[in-house]
C-alpha cells in the first residue's frame, strides 16, 4: 500500500495494532486524541510511525517533527497522506 492509496480505516487499523489495549475498548477513529483518548506515549508513537513508514512507505525520517507534534488521530491521517 502506498500513502495515496491509505484509507482513514486502514491508518486507524494500523494505529489500533500498535496500541492493542486501547483499541479494544471501542477501536480508534479519526478525531481521537492520541495522548488524552489513546494514552499514546512518545515510545508508542514512534512505534506507530515505523509501523506506518513500513506498511505505506511514508519516509517517517523526513516527516518526523510533524509526526511529535501531531495531536489527534487525524493528525496522523494527514500527515501519511501527504508522505
């Protein structure tokens, strides 16, 4: 899959595989908070971005001050989708 062709579902898919707990407890969708409704921690996001750079090909390197400053689930959508 290439950043162009990530839908929000699979993204939030993506995200839900790394943070395991939480997503059980409803799933993870777009306007979620990553820190307040996820608990993500900067140790799970950077997980989350390799995890993403790999099933994407986003180059997390060259985007990686957007991807800390990202606050909500949605963030990280926009982020994948500009690669």
């Amino acid at each position: 899959m290439n950043t162009s062709q990530a839908s929000d579902e699979e993204i939030c898919g993506i995200i839900a595989s790394v943070i395991t707990k939480k997503a059980a407890k409803g799933g993870v969708r777009p306007g979620m908070s990553l820190r307040g409704d996820l608990g993500i921690d900067s140790l799970a996001l950077m997980s989350i971005v390799f995890v993403l750079e790999e099933k994407t090909g986003i180059d997390a390197f060259a985007r990686v001050d957007a991807f800390v400053a990202a606050e909500t689930v949605s963030d990280i959508i926009d982020i994948v989708r500009k690669g």
